[in-house]
C-alpha cells in the first residue's frame, strides 16, 4: 500500500490519491470477509417497473438542485452480446477472461433556469457514447468479488431533438469493486466505483465557458481549457427479492484542480448526488443462463 507521504508527490491530484488508498484499503478488507458461493442460474431476461428518485446539481459545479421522482422501467437481458443490467447497457464487442471491450453510454439532463447562468443560453441534454476497455485485476474464486479496471471513452453529443452538436469528449478510468453477499447477507450486493475525470477543451467550452456577450460584473468572460476535471466516488447498495428490486447510491464529486475550476459557473466545488430506487418484477424468461457477476 502506499505511505501517506507518497499520495502527494506522484504527478496526480492528491484528492483522487487520498480516494484511491482509502479504496484500496476497503476492498482488501472486503476480500477478507466475503464467503464463498457457488454460480447461479438465472433468466436470460427480466421485465418490470417501478419508481426512482434522485438529488443531483444542474451540472457538475452548479449550486443549484434538481429533485426527480420518476416512473423506471426496468430490463434485463443477459445475451452473449448485449447486456443490460441495473447499472449500465452493454454492447460487448470482445471479451477474454481478463479483458473485455464493450460499449460505454451516459448523458446529463437539460438545464434551464439556472442562476449562475442567467441571461445564457439553456444547456441541452446531452448523450455520451464510446467504447470501454475493461481489465479484470482482481476476483475470487466464486466470482463474489472481483476489482475491475474500466477505461471508458466517450464522444458527447448535445441536442433539443431538433439538432446535433458534438461538444467533445469525456475519459473517466474507474477503478470498480463489486461485492455480492456482501458481509454475509445473502441477496445483498454492494458496487463502488472511485476515478479522475478528463475531458477536452470543447466539453469544458460547452458547460463552463461565457461568451463575452453574456459577461457581466459578477459574471467575467471565460474561455475553458481541457485536462483534469475532478474526482468522482459512488457507492451503491442493491437487494434482490423474490419480486423486486430495491437499490440505493450516493456519489462524492470534488472538482477542485479541475481546469475549469476558475469559472464563474463553477459555484460549488464539492457535493453529493443521491437516489433510490423499487421496481417490481412483472415476467422473466424461462431460458436459463449462468450469472455472470
């Protein structure tokens, strides 16, 4: 493990550095106390639906809040190539036993309204799509524990559904720990994910910078720059039930170092995202197949 005394002096921002030892040190423990079990058989898909809510900012640095309790469907589908799962949708493109490549996507919701950006144009939505190589560096023998490497590279794209624009690209390396059983409670899985965030000089343009038309005295004209932009943490809790599903997360996110961390959209450099989620089973399938954790 590394000394206190490294995590500052080793080219990468201490705050991501301090994260990281304190993972690692989690998921060594982790691997301590999980027991084992043996491969399931479970249905090649799942159909249902329920409710989430969640409390995020408008935008990474934004003071300001939106609060969302929505209808969610919720599929699963356990195919040799696509894969969908409570987490993520995967299109998996290769795949060995240490290493796959496959399908990364993500977005942000439209912003309008916003104070810091008064008088600004409203933020579209915007979708992000790329490939992920992900290197399995660490699994039990039971596959009930297992550290991933994932390294996602995704082009983004901002539109009202009238255009397209691309505003550049976004690399997020997370190093992943997922858990199953986790502290011996059957059903109970837990998932944490800690990683730096990089994006390009357009991505930054697009969320951070000001035209100078839209400057003012509590509000200077800004022109972004790519590079290093923060820190991400998430940690999730999900439990399976005969019928349902029922999950939470939080995510820590700190966007001090960041390059645009100077702009004056930038309000808040610090803050946590939270949400939970039910949803009930409605049909699965009567194909089996053997569950890949």
């Amino acid at each position: 493990m590394l000394g206190q005394c490294e995590l500052n002096h080793c080219g990468v921002p201490a705050t991501f550095m301090r994260f990281l030892y304190d993972f690692l040190c989690a998921a060594a423990l982790t691997m301590l106390i999980v027991p084992s079990v043996l491969a399931s058989q479970v249905p090649l898909w799942e159909a249902g639906a329920g409710a989430a809510f969640i409390d995020f900012p408008h935008y990474r640095g934004s003071n300001e809040r939106t609060r969302y309790v929505l209808p969610m469907p919720y599929v699963i589908y356990r195919g040799d190539f696509l894969k969908i799962d409570r987490a993520r949708v995967r299109g998996q493109i290769f795949q060995s036993d240490k290493v796959e490549l496959d399908v990364s996507v993500n977005g942000s919701v439209p912003v309008s309204n916003n104070g810091a950006r008064q008088g600004m144009p409203n933020l579209d939505p915007t979708f992000e799509i790329g490939p992920s190589l992900n290197i399995m560096l660490y699994e039990t023998e039971s596959n009930q524990a297992q550290v991933e490497l994932r390294l996602p590279l995704r082009a983004t794209i901002a539109s009202d559904f009238s255009y397209l624009r691309d505003v550049g690209w976004i690399f997020q390396p997370l190093l992943n720990l997922d858990v199953q059983d986790v502290f011996g409670q059957t059903g109970w899985s837990l998932g944490t994910a800690i990683g730096p965030v990089f994006t390009d000089r357009r991505y930054n343009q697009y969320f951070y910078g000001i035209d100078a038309q839209y400057s003012r005295p509590d509000r200077s004209a800004y022109s972004a720059h790519g590079g290093y932009a923060g820190t991400q943490f998430v940690v999730a809790m999900t439990k399976r039930f005969p019928t349902f599903w029922t999950s939470g997360f939080m995510k820590l996110d700190t966007l001090r170092g960041a390059a645009f961390e100077a702009s004056p959209l930038v309000r808040t450099r610090q803050y946590a995202t939270v949400g939970f989620a039910i949803t009930w089973i409605f049909a699965e399938s009567s194909t089996r197949v053997e569950e890949e954790e």
